[in-house]
C-alpha cells in the first residue's frame, strides 16, 4: 500500500470513499508502473479515515450549500481561487485597523517577510562561499549531499524592441494583449 501511495496522490482517501460509498470491506488497486508493470494491490477500508472524510466532505457541502467559499488555507489553489475570484480592484481602501485578527496577521505577515529577507541573505552567502571555493569544478560533494555548478546552454532570442523600432507596423499587424494581475504589495 505504501507503493500506491507512492504513484498514486490521493489515492488512499479515493479509495476510502469508495469503499465507505459501496459498502465493501476492501478494494484492489491496480497500478501500471512505468507502462511495463502491472501491481495490483488491496486497500482494506479504514473506519477512522472514512469518518473524518465524512467530517470534511460534509464542511465541504455546507460550503456549498450556503454558496460560502472556504477558507483559504495557504495552498497554490487558493491561490488561484483568489485570483479568479477577484480579478480586478475597486480602487477603494478598507480600513482593517479596528480588526485585531486582521492586524496581527499583517503583522505576522511583515515579520515573516523580515525573516525570509534575512534568511535569504544568509542563503545567498553560503551558496557564495561553497561556489567561491568550487571555482570552475562543475559538483562538489558534501557528506549529506551534493551540489552542481554548470552553465546552462546558450539560447538564442528575439530583441522585439530593436524589431519594432525597425518597424513599428508590426505591432499593429500582430497586437498580443497580455491581461494584468493584481500585486500584493506590502508598506510597513
């Protein structure tokens, strides 16, 4: 099971629904590894995860029911979800000032920002000193790992600028319109 987990994300809480929906005691898997490898392997229903995927699938539904988005959680699909959501501004400015949960998350927020500056420094500096001594060896091993040093290939661009300014009608004959997003830029 370990394996299906491995290949297949997800798949176990899949799988838990599916039993807990039919009512089986157990389902198999099968697994094409690398296109070359059939693995079937059994999944046994698991009383605990079906409970608490009760629990979720049912927040879930009020969610939806209530025509509620749901909290974001800090993943990529919030993300995007935020995104989608509100694409464009107003132009108008909220005060959160009164709002002490809000607060201390902006305050949170800037002390976070303050550490990953700090920490990315500190990145920075020892990525420095291991490639000053590295010079133009393209690896160096460590006892916990290794890194690489290598210059990529060379590629070749187009210079649109140079382009239109040799000929600007080009512009008009092929427009590309790039719609803009909102940036989260934060004053302290």
């Amino acid at each position: 099971m370990a394996l299906v987990g491995q290949y297949y994300c997800g798949g176990d809480s899949q799988v838990q629904h599916q039993l807990a929906v039919t009512g089986k005691q157990a389902a198999d898997v099968c697994v094409l590894l690398c296109g070359q490898e059939l693995k079937i392997y059994r999944i046994e229903r698991n009383e605990e995860l079906i409970e608490a995927l009760y629990v979720l699938e049912r927040q879930f539904w009020d969610f939806v029911e209530t025509d509620t988005p749901p909290p974001v959680d800090g993943t990529d699909s919030a993300e995007r979800a935020l995104r989608h959501l509100y694409p464009v501004d107003r132009g108008e400015t909220l005060d959160f000032s009164q709002s002490k949960e809000l607060s201390d998350a902006f305050d949170e927020l800037l002390a976070i920002r303050t550490e990953m500056e700090s920490l990315k420094s500190t990145e920075s500096h020892l990525k420095q000193r291991i490639e000053s001594q590295m010079g133009e060896a393209s690896k160096a091993t460590f006892p916990s790992g290794s890194v690489s040093w290598k210059r990529s290939k060379d590629s070749v661009g187009l210079n649109v600028k140079q382009l239109l300014t040799d000929q600007p009608d080009l512009l008009d004959q092929y427009p590309l319109t790039k719609p803009g997003s909102r940036r989260f830029l934060i004053r302290a």
